[in-house]
C-alpha cells in the first residue's frame, strides 16, 4: 500500500446472535469476517466487545474435543453447586455466570491484515454464552487502521 494513498479511519458495526443458554458457545468468525471486509480497512485492528455481564468472548480451536474441553475448565472454575453471594443477594441463581464473564473477559483484539482478521489457522472467534438461559446478544465491533479507498469511494 502507498503512504500517499492510505488514509486512517474507524469503522463501527455490530452483529446479533442468538445464543440456547449456559455455555452454549457460537463461532462467529465469518460474521467478523465479513465486518471486516465491509469496512475497508486493510491493515489494522479490530476490537470485539460483548455487552452484558454473563457472556465472554474469547478464541478457541472451534472443534467439538476443545468446545468440551473448554466448558468443563468453565465449570469447574466456577462450579454451580458453590455458594454465591449474588444469588444470595438478587435471587437469580447466576452468581457463578458473572463470575465465570469476569474470569473469561467480554472483548478480543485482533490484527487486521490484508483485509482480514489474522487468526491461526485453527483459531476462531467466538461468543460464551455463560447466563442460566438464552439470550439475544449484541457484539459490537470497532475496526481502525489504513485503506487505500478514495474519499470518493467511501
């Protein structure tokens, strides 16, 4: 890319999935994918945030033996049979869902390379749905970096 030609900009989407409850865990690499393509940046960053308390985002090799492997490390950081005050408190019954949120994170950053994400090649992005029930959530994706479109093209 020429310097001469690239600008800087910040691009903003979301995207809306749909999660089945506890630990369902949702690969939404192509979604972010294509966000990605979409904003035009070449070379950069994307950051991805998920609002609310009781859900993560992380990556993982999105394969059936490390899906599994990662909810049981899941429960057993923060086992459902342990005593949580915020169950003590509101009544809900997902202390352990906040804290496992908390353990995990709500964001990943990622590079953004020749228009692209840049992931391993085994590595997905992905959505951890930790709330006793299902939910709509919302990811919210900010991508920054260089392009070589025009100001007219934008």
């Amino acid at each position: 890319m020429s310097a001469k030609n690239a600008r800087f900009i910040t691009y903003t989407a979301s995207i809306e999935l749909r999660t089945r409850g506890e630990l369902d865990i949702v690969d939404f690499s192509s979604q972010l994918a294509a966000v990605v393509r979409s904003s035009g940046v070449s070379d950069g960053a994307v950051n991805v945030f998920v609002a609310g308390s009781t859900a993560a985002i992380t990556t993982i090799e999105y394969e059936s033996g490390a899906v599994s492997d990662l909810k049981t490390a899941i429960s057993r950081l923060a086992p459902a049979e342990l005593h949580y005050d915020h169950d003590a408190k509101w009544g809900d019954g997902n202390g352990r869902s906040h804290v496992r949120a908390a353990m995990i994170g709500p964001s990943v950053s990622l590079p953004v390379r020749e228009g692209a994400p840049k992931m391993g090649t085994w590595q997905q992005v992905v959505l951890i749905e930790l709330d006793l029930k299902s939910r709509d959530r919302g990811i919210y994706v900010t991508v920054s970096g260089t392009t070589n479109k025009s100001e007219a093209n934008s």
